[in-house]
C-alpha cells in the first residue's frame, strides 16, 4: 500500500483538506488522534507521561490535552521529553493501521501529520509529500476566531513548529489554502486524479 503524507502549519486549513481526501475514497490516517488514544485511559503511553509530567497536567486523574500543551509549549526540554515518549507509540499505532488498510485492499491512504518533512525532505516511507500552506496572519486569525485560542498560545505554537513554508522545496503538490473553500477542494481533488495516476502507472 502508498502512503501519502499531508502537513503543514498550525492553522493551514489541514484537517479541512483531510475531509475533502476523505470524501474523495481517500483513506486517511489522523496522526493527532492517534496522540489522543495513546494519551486516552488506558491507552500505550497514558503512565510513563502521568510520571514524566505530574499531577499538574490532569483532571480528575485523566490527562488533560490543554494543560498538557499549556506545559511543553512553555518548555523546549519538556516538549523534547514528551515528544520522546509520544512519538514513537504514535508511529507504532499507524504502522498497524497501515497494515490493516493494506489487508482491505487499500491501494493508498493519506497520513495527515504535522510533523512530517520536519528533517527538510521527504520522509523516505512516504509515496508522496502534499505541503498546505496559507499566510501566518491568516492561520493566527483561524485559530483565534475559530478555535478561540488566545493570540499567546498560537504564537508559541507557530514559533515551535518554525516556518512550513520551508517544506514546499521538497514537496511533490503544495496546496494554497489563502482563498475560499471551493478553492480547496478544487486544489485538493486535482491531487486525488494526480494520486490516482500514479497508482495506475504503478
């Protein structure tokens, strides 16, 4: 099976793009809900991040995704340290759900993560590498209008994850997510014909 990764900055309009792939028969792997179950009760992590952060980050005794994040993006050590702990479970979680896709007779899936590219290429188990950008002023506005998120917090998280226009150098489509939502989904559908292609020729 083709694993095709979708990324891009805090507020770029991933998770809309990631409907649209859906909608289009386009399986997709959510890599922030995947932290949520791994994080949830009970779930692979859920002990060794209660010990590493404390009391702190929870309420009534469950990990609390907002003190959580209030915490690391404060902290560059802390961040390091949870995301040591996260990330390797996260990509154990989707490495099986690969393989079940695979075992249904998927041809190709979508992995929508953040912090894909992070190396500056290509991460080398990806088919392909598909950037949505859109400028900051408008990513600042999404999150604070949208989301309701205070101006603070997206800063922190915009200089954390640094400048995501960057991986457009190494990415094989760049989505401009700055106009409307037909813009979009029409940007979004073309990539889809363009997957399709490939695995046709493949």
């Amino acid at each position: 099976m083709h694993l095709y990764g979708l990324t891009g900055g805090t507020g770029s309009g991933k998770s809309t793009a990631a409907k649209r792939f859906a909608a289009r028969d386009l399986p997709v792997i959510d890599a922030d809900a995947t932290g949520h179950t791994v994080l949830a009760p009970g779930g692979s992590v859920e002990a060794e991040v209660k010990e590493a952060f404390g009391a702190g980050i929870l309420t009534d005794g469950i990990i609390d995704r907002d003190k959580l994040a209030a915490r690391v993006f404060q902290d560059d050590r802390a961040l390091e340290r949870l995301n040591s702990i996260v990330h390797p479970a996260i990509f154990v979680a989707i490495a099986k759900e690969c393989e079940r896709l695979a075992e249904t007779g998927e041809a190709a899936a979508l992995l929508d993560a953040a912090l894909l590219g992070e190396h500056d290429r290509r991460d080398p188990f990806l088919s392909g590498l598909i950037v949505i950008t859109a400028p900051a002023a408008q990513r600042m506005e999404r999150l604070t209008q949208q989301r309701g998120m205070a101006r603070d917090d997206v800063a922190r998280r915009m200089k954390v994850q640094g400048d995501p226009d960057r991986k457009c150098a190494f990415a094989d489509w760049v989505i401009d997510n700055s106009g409307t939502l037909e813009d979009l989904h029409r940007q979004v559908d073309a990539i889809v014909e363009a997957i399709h292609d490939q695995l046709v020729r493949k």
